[in-house]
C-alpha cells in the first residue's frame, strides 16, 4: 500500500490514532489530544487543533486558525482561508473557532483583515448549518444558530444566543444584539436590538424574540415590562414623534430592567448601519406573538 504523506513523521503504521492517511498535516501545525481526521483533510502549518476535535472528510483549514477544542466539522468545509476583500495582502490575520461548535456541510469561514479587527471570531456552542458563509472580521457569540445558506458581508457582529434563519442575507458592519432573531430569507441592512425580532425584504423589526424568552426562563412579569418598553420605543402610530423622546421615556421608565437596559446600551452604541426600522401596521409572525 503506498503511503499518503501527511506532514506527520512515521510510515502509515505509525500514524496518530484518528488520522486517516490520506489527510494532510503541515508542519507546524499543532493537534490536541484526542483529534480524529478524516480521509482528505488539509490542515495548514499555522492551525491549532484543541483536544478532541472532528473533522469528517474533506475539511481545509488554513491561515493563523484555532479551533476550539470538541468542535465538530463536515465535510468541504474550509476555515481560515483567505477573506474575499481586494485589500488583503496576506497579512498574517487570524481565525478562532469556539469549543463544540459544529460546522455543517460546505460552510465557508474565513480569517480577518488588517484593515478590519484582524480576527474573525465564532464563539462557543454554535451551529453553523449547511452552506453558510461567515465573512472577514465577522464575530459570533455563544450558543449562536446559523441556519442554511445564511451569508454575512465583513465585520458583522452576533450577539449571543442569536438565531439566523434560513438563506437570510446580512450587510456588512450589522450588529445583532443578544437573542435576536432573523428571520428566514429576510435582507438586514441595519443593527437589530436585543432581543429583537426581524422579517422580510427589507427587514423590519416586527416585536420582540419572545419564543426564546420564554424558553429561557423569563418570568411572565419581565415579559410584560419588556412589551410595555417595546411599545412605549415602537408604537403603531408614531407619526409626529420624536425617537429620541420615546428613547428617555422608556429610559425613565424601564430602565432599571437589565433586559431592557441591555437593549437601550445597544442602541446607544457607536453603528456603521443604524437601527432597522419597524415594520408598519399588520406585519405580523407567530414567532413575534405576545409573550
């Protein structure tokens, strides 16, 4: 039997347990304890593989890239490669991967750029499904869903717990606060609060993610004060108001809530794309239903 070179020293009878031959491993590049790579993987000289890592068939990873240690990734997905922005130069930007993520079939998650943060970060206990591509700078908190043939542009940002529907398309320099949700197909343009809930084309904030609230603990008053909030920032009819008068009311009012703190410091923060507008009158989801 011809032996496949893998970078590893040894012939194919000394092989690390839980690498096929026919993977490649570069020089350099670091495996924790435990890993198992599958037939046709590539791994770069600058990767460092965490304790326990999975790699099915055919994954590449590449560039200056860390992946957390039990992640889990299918087959043709590529990690680290090379951003797709006409200034990148090669710059030695990194990539980092969250411990027991999965990435599913044909996700494509690239490094940073030196004119961005110089990192693209997915955090821990996500799960990144088939097809979706997560750009240059692109940050992803904790326990963060991203569906199929999701795409973000550069430097987007996703709070924890968030969830991304289904073939929904994201601009560059959006921010998506803590559990919001994004729903399937839609266009965002613009930063999605805490806790929000988007739909369409263009997205429109139709009220708040209150299915994850629930499931998350949130006591039925909490809920209340957040829909008071909601309404008081969003009414229906807000013709003649001024957002920035209902943002001190609510302010005022509510702000003792951490909830609805968080989402008053998120609308208060520095944004390249501002806050999504809210959706007219009768622009409904069961997702968006009254807590």
């Amino acid at each position: 039997m011809k032996t496949v070179s893998t970078g590893l020293s040894g012939s194919l009878e000394t092989l690390p347990e839980g690498i096929h031959p026919t993977a490649i491993i570069a020089p350099g590049a670091k495996l924790g304890k435990g890993v198992r790579i599958g037939p046709w993987c590539s791994i770069g000289p600058n990767v460092e593989v965490g304790d326990g890592v999975e790699m099915l068939a055919n994954v590449i990873v590449d560039g200056h890239t860390r992946l957390g240690e039990k992640s889990r990734y299918y087959p043709f997905v590529t990690i680290g490669l090379a951003p797709q922005d006409l200034k990148y130069s090669g710059e030695p930007t990194r990539c980092e991967i969250g411990a027991r993520t999965v990435v599913r079939e044909h996700v494509t998650i690239h490094r940073g750029t030196a004119t961005g943060t110089g990192i693209t970060h997915v955090g821990a206990d996500c799960l990144i499904m088939a097809n979706a591509h997560v750009a240059h700078d692109c940050t992803l908190g904790d326990r963060v869903i991203i569906v199929n043939n999701v795409v973000m542009g550069g430097h987007v940002n996703i709070a924890d717990d968030a969830r991304v529907m289904g073939s929904a398309a994201i601009h560059q320099f959006v921010r998506s606060g803590r559990a919001a949700l994004v729903g399937g197909v839609a266009g965002v343009e613009a930063d999605v609060i805490p806790y929000g809930s988007v739909l369409g084309n263009r997205a429109r904030l139709v009220g708040l993610h209150w299915i994850w609230l629930r499931r998350n603990g949130v006591k039925s008053e909490e809920r209340h004060r957040m829909r008071q909030a909601f309404r008081l920032l969003y009414p229906r009819d807000a013709e003649g108001d001024v957002f920035s008068q209902r943002l001190e009311q609510v302010r005022a009012e509510f702000g003792d809530d951490p909830k609805i703190a968080e989402i008053l410091a998120f609308i208060d923060a520095p944004s390249r794309r501002g806050l999504v507008r809210v959706a007219t009158a009768g622009f409904t989801s069961s997702e968006t239903e009254a807590g």
